[in-house]
C-alpha cells in the first residue's frame, strides 16, 4: 500500500484522535445530542482540519523555517485555524441557516479543538511531506467524523432506554465513550 | 530576528483577514429561514405576553438568543417544539410571562361595557389583531371570535370599561376517552367484524399517537359499535375513536385559527406602517418655519 492511504487508514482507526489520542473530546460531547447537528459538525471539523493542515504545512516550510521563526509555529498555527473556522462559520450560515442556529457555539470553539492544532502540530513533528500531511489531516478528520456520528446515533438512542436515574445524563455518556475507546483500542499495533 | 517575527505574523493576519471579508462580502445571511421556522412553531395568537410586540417579533429574537420559554399560550408542547428544532433544553414557562388574570389556565376574551365606552379609539389602536371595531365618538365593541384575550387593550383606556371574561364558547361535545385499565388481548375478533375492514385493534394500540392514526384510517370509521360487542374485553373501542376523532378536528380548528390570526396581526402591521409613514410626511416644527419663511418672502 502506498505511505499515504496507510496514514490515513491508521489515523482514522488505529491512531484515532479522539478514542486513542483524546484529542478534541469537548465537541465530541457537546455537539452530538443530535444526528443532523453531529453531521452538520463533523463536515466542518473535516472541512478545516484538512485545509488547516495542508496550510499550516506551507506556512512551516516556506515561511517559519527559511526565516528562522519556528519558536512562532503555535501562534501562527492559531492563527490559519481561527481564520480557517471563521471562514467556514460564514459559509454556513450563508448556505445552512437552521444547522448555524442549531451549532451556534460549537462552530468558533472548532478554533479550540485541539485535534486541529495536534494535527498541525504532529505533522511537524512527524517530519510528513505535503501529501502525507494531508492525508494525516483527512485520517484525523474522518475519524473524528466517524466518532462523532456513531456516538450521535447512540445517544439518540439512549434517550429512550430505560436507564437507572443514576446513570442518567451526563454519566452514561462518559460510560458509553469509554467502551467505544475500548473497542478502538482493539486496533492498537496494526499497520505499522 | 524580532521584525522577521512581526512581519511574517502580520503576513498571516493579513492574508486571512482579506480571505475572510472577501468570502462575508460574497456570502450573504439567510437568517430569515430560521426566523420563519421558529415562527411556524409559534402559537400566532400575537398576544406580546412575551414582552414583543407578536410572535414574528419573538420568533427573531429567539434566532437571536432570546429565552424559548416565554410563550403562555404555546405551553409545554410549543417550548419541546422549539428545543427540538433548535437543539436547547426543555424548561418550564417563564413565570414571569403569566398574567395574573391567565393564571387559571381558562382562556378569556375582552368584553367592552358599551354603556360607559366613550369612543375614543385607544384600544382599537392598541389590538394586534384588529378584534375591535369601532369608529372615533361611537361605542367600540369587540370581535369574539377574533380576541385572542392578550389584555393590551387594558392598559390604554382612559374610562376602564373593558374586562376579561373567561370564554364560556367551550368546544362543542367533547367526547373525554374512558378510563383506561382495559385489557386488550389481541384477539382480533374485532378487525372480523368491521363493516369498513378496519382494523379496530391497532387504532386500538396506537390510539395516542396522531400519525398512526392517520395511516391506519381512522377517518373511515363510521362509528357503527359492531367491535364494541365482538370485544371479549368489553372494551368501549368506539369511544376511544371518537374522542381520538374529535381531538384532530380541534387541532386542525385550532391550526386554521391561528393562521386567521396570523393573517390578520400582519395586516394590523402594514396598516401600522402605513399610518406612521403618513405621520412622517407631515413637516417637522424646523420644517414648518422654514416653509412660512418661504411663504412670507413670496408675498413680499
């Protein structure tokens, strides 16, 4: 297999940012109560973290390391992704009116996902090329995705299963996320 | 080392920030999607118990963040309606945007006592919906089927002589659903038997959920008892139908009011609009000396 499709095979499965790395849990519990909302999220965390991540690859090698400025790689990186969020925020609500209504603070806290700066992040550190770097970007993105649209549907779920008062709410969430954890951590050591 | 910093800093600020207005130039809002949606949901009974002037009003202002839990006539079912579309949590009414007079749960119109109205057209100026008819230095009454008892008319009159009056019109013969506690065994003896080949023992099941119903036909039921005596239960299954019946019908009644309402509160609007531009074309007192300026400097 090429180096780019198994990057990005373990970046949505084995590595997977929010069940293996706990990268980005805050949307991961805030913006899936509901399918559509979850779906609407994860086409716009996927939209930024990968443009974010081809960006901030240029920005790293034409820019911060040819004039010395590496010690400037966090902010600047914060930088792309604040305006990459913005961008996006006024797309939707210019294209999706009910699903910004709907998001409403979870679009601008995308800025404050920290899968998008670890994605960012890692890729400099991983010494990737262009396309690995956009590949990670899409793997991270899609198995951000996936996560968020297969704990939506759950929960929809759980709304109507008769659970102990205890249990209720918040806490069978946690419990939830940590079993699909443990069913993530079954890919652990695969495709490397 | 310290300007090579600021300057590539300031080079990434400055090509986001042209990204950024180029794209909200190009993009423009669509809020009134969502302003519409909220509307839909809205009682239109324009009684600004919500301290905004009808539900349009309020509709906007919840696409701005405002409190969904501020609609007296809506209740319950209008504030899980609004959650659910909008993604927020249910909570119950707002106290504070019950009137004392509404505490009851009954609904009351405005009656007007003609014998000491004056006729001075303040209420008629105040109605959202246009109920009360009446012209300057003649009795106003009001329109009985139109009031939606919002109480705005009170505040305005200077002779007091309108009250609220709980509304004896009560919906004709309704049909409360007997007792439950019967048990249906799931025989079947009842779809045998059904003259319109129904199936009496589902609409049984799902006599709650509106939609169900709807599928299952229960319009075609033309209430002939025969599965009341088929049922070994003894379940009265025909007065089940026809209190699930006539719910539907006060629902769609109440649908159709709502829209009348509607309709009317808008042209009570344009109306509004109307009268205030004509206000405005009259000059202003700077205006008015100007124009006698004018006028005087002509004669000369």
């Amino acid at each position: 297999m090429p180096d780019a499709l198994i990057i990005l095979l373990t970046t949505i499965f084995v590595n997977n940012f929010v069940m293996v790395q706990f990268l980005g849990l805050c949307p991961f519990m805030g913006a899936s109560q509901k399918l559509d909302s979850a779906i609407g999220m994860a086409a716009a965390t996927t939209f930024v973290l990968t443009l974010a991540a081809a960006i901030s690859f240029m920005v790293e090698h034409y820019l911060l390391v040819p004039f010395g400025l590496e010690y400037l790689r966090i902010i600047s990186f914060i930088v792309i992704i604040a305006a990459l969020v913005q961008f996006s925020e006024i797309v939707i609500r210019a294209t999706q009116p009910m699903l910004h209504q709907i998001l409403g603070i979870f679009i601008p806290l995308i800025t404050t996902n920290c899968a998008v700066l670890g994605v960012a992040l890692l890729n400099v550190r991983q010494s990737h090329s262009f396309i690995d770097s956009i590949f990670f970007g899409l793997g991270a993105a899609l198995g951000f995705s996936l996560l968020l649209v297969l704990f939506a549907s759950m929960r929809e779920r759980l709304v109507h299963a008769d659970i102990p008062a205890p249990f209720r709410g918040a806490a069978i969430n946690m419990i939830t996320a940590g079993i699909i954890s443990l069913a993530f951590l079954g890919f652990t050591g695969m495709g490397r | 080392m310290v300007l090579t910093g600021t300057l590539g800093l300031a080079l990434i600020g400055a090509l986001s920030s042209l990204l950024l207005s180029r794209t909200s130039k190009h993009f423009v809002n669509h809020t009134d999607e969502v302003v519409d949606a909220i509307d839909r949901l809205l009682p239109q009974t324009q009684c600004a118990q919500c301290g905004y002037p009808g539900c349009k009003p309020y509709a906007a202002a919840i696409a701005d963040g405002e409190a969904i839990n501020k609609c007296p006539p809506g209740g319950d079912d209008t504030i899980s309606a609004l959650a659910d579309l909008l993604g927020r949590k249910v909570t119950g009414l707002d106290p504070s945007c019950r009137k004392a007079s509404v505490a009851t749960d009954e609904q009351v119109i405005a009656v007007i006592r003609e014998e000491e109205c004056i006729g001075c057209t303040l209420c008629i100026k105040a109605c959202p919906v246009d109920a009360i008819v009446g012209a300057a230095q003649l009795m106003h009454t009001v329109i009985q089927s139109e009031c939606t008892g919002c109480e705005l008319c009170l505040p305005p009159c200077p002779v007091d002589c309108i009250d609220l009056h709980p509304l004896a019109m009560q919906p004709p013969h309704t049909v409360s659903p007997p007792a439950s506690g019967f048990e249906c065994i799931r025989c079947g003896l009842c779809e045998e038997v059904c003259p319109r080949d129904l199936l009496p023992q589902d609409l049984y099941w799902y006599r709650d959920s509106p939609s169900k119903l709807e599928s299952l036909e229960l319009d075609q039921c033309i209430e002939c008892r025969r599965c009341d005596r088929a049922c070994p239960s003894h379940i009265p299954l025909t007065d089940f139908f026809r209190s699930a019946k006539l719910e539907k019908q006060q629902q769609i009644g109440q649908a159709n009011r709502a829209q009348h309402t509607l309709a009317r509160y808008e042209h009570h609007l344009e109306r509004q609009v109307a009268s205030s531009q004509l206000v405005r074309q009259r000059p202003s007192t700077d205006e008015k000396a100007s124009l006698l300026d004018a006028i005087k400097q002509k004669r000369r």
